[in-house]
C-alpha cells in the first residue's frame, strides 16, 4: 500500500541470540550512562541493519538488563499524579484514528490497554463495548470513549482481569515502550483475544525516558518494530506481525507514528 513497511526480512523471524547480545551490550551502557544522570543519544534513521535472524529460534533470549530502567520507583507512584495531556500531536492521533478503522473490526468489544485519557478511536468506527485499562483512575474517568475501565499495573501483575475471549479487539498506543514483562503482557492479550482479533501497537519517538525499558531506549525505530514483532513470535499463538511506518508527514514538523500488529491465531498458544 502506500504505507512503509519497516522491514525487508519476514517479520515471522524472531530475533536471534547475537543480536539480543548486542542488545544487551547497548543496555549495560543505558544502564552505566542512566546511573550517572547522562542519557543515551538515540538514532532515528531507518535502513540500518538490525543483526541476524533465525526463524528457529524458539526460547525467548529476552534477558533482565534488556527491561531495566533508569527509575524503578512503583509505576503506581510515578503515574499518581494525572497528566491530562496528549504525548503525541494532532496529526499522529489523527493518524492512529485512521490505522484503527482499517484494523479493527466494526461493532466489535474492544479493549484499550495501558490507556489514559484519550483511546485515539475514530468516530466513524462502530463498536459496542470499550473496556480501559491503565494506571490512574483519574485519567480513565475523564475518558469519554470508554464504557469502563479497570486500574491495574500491568508491570506489577500482567494477568489481565478479564475472562478469556472477552475482546474483539486490543489496541495498545505509544505505551509499549514502558512494559517491563512484555512476553507475558503479550500471552494475556492472547487469552482475552477471539480467535482472528487484532491486537494493534502503535508507537512514536516520545517517552517518559525514566520509565522507558533499556532495550527500547537503546533502539532505533525500526528496530523497535522488529522488537515488538519479537514480543508477539515469543509470546506465541500469533499470526505473522505486520509493521508499517504510518507518520503522517514524514519528513516534516510532525510526530511520527509507527504500528505492529498480528491477529490470535486459531488453536492453543505455543510456549
């Protein structure tokens, strides 16, 4: 389509061994610069290569240095205090609006997970139920898309509150970058899933960086797409990932926006 996909290898081969090491090494570095009060300069430029694949590759090489972050204070007291505010611009949120009416399947019980005070969903898409999930009830209340929501910490017990395909839909906006047990968030979003439903994550280059995971923080964007891609082949029970670069002005005075997502393949999850 007219839309940038930001990879050139199958997006169905997880990320191999050497390439988590690499990872790694940046992530001590994060780690070592974060202690001393420096950040990490991040590139943004695309094309580069990531490392190697092997679509044998099975065990998650996922290490703990790789979720690290530079404040590990309770997410609860971090996020205590409502930030009413959009973190990404207008054109990006019209953007996510636009990739969730393509995506998402109409009259559909969706599920806004990690979400705040606004879910980015089209006005033009038609839905029965939309369910929050996020950190600060003040944030949620002040929602007008959602028909409810739930206050629960993702990072401090990822089993989602909810019975098992409960959701048409999930969708997950510029907060992925702060999941410190991904895997695990990614299999619950598969358990709460009907078999064929989207889970949609959509991310920029903003962020919280003292909340931000090592291996995301160390990661160019397009990188970080095939990270994401990693988290739904370890995870399991995913049809192929697809990633695309869906920025509305590239190039120009705008935030860009970036999106993965897969369906919940049909029969039991693998792992």
């Amino acid at each position: 389509g007219a839309f940038l996909l930001l990879a050139d290898r199958p997006h169905t081969e997880p990320l191999c061994l050497h390439t988590m090491r690499t990872y790694a090494s940046r992530c001590e570095a994060y780690t070592s610069l974060s202690a001393r009060g420096r950040h990490l300069r991040k590139e943004r430029a695309f094309g580069r290569p990531l490392g190697c694949y092997h679509a044998l590759v099975s065990d998650s090489p996922f290490l703990p240095e790789h979720f690290h972050r530079q404040d590990e204070r309770d997410d609860r007291d971090f996020y205590s205090v409502p930030r009413l505010v959009t973190h990404i611009d207008d054109d990006a949120i019209a953007a996510i609006g636009r990739l969730y009416a393509e995506v998402l399947p109409p009259d559909g019980t969706i599920l806004d997970l990690m979400s705040s005070w606004k879910s980015h969903l089209p006005d033009e898409l038609p839905r029965q139920r939309v369910v929050g999930l996020g950190l600060n009830e003040t944030e949620l209340r002040e929602n007008g898309q959602l028909d409810a929501w739930v206050a629960h910490d993702v990072n401090r017990d990822p089993r989602l509150p909810f019975d098992d395909e409960a959701f048409d839909a999930v969708v997950m906006a510029v907060s992925v970058q702060y999941l410190t047990r991904p895997i695990d968030v990614f299999r619950e979003v598969r358990r709460v899933l009907r078999t064929g439903g989207p889970f949609v994550v959509s991310y920029s280059n903003r962020l919280f960086p003292e909340k931000a995971v090592a291996i995301w923080y160390s990661s160019t964007d397009e990188e970080r797409a095939r990270l994401i891609t990693a988290y739904f082949h370890y995870a399991g029970g995913w049809e192929a990932p697809t990633a695309q670069d869906r920025s509305p002005r590239p190039g120009l005075a705008s935030d860009p926006l970036f999106a993965v997502w897969a369906h919940k393949a049909p029969g039991e999850a693998a792992g």
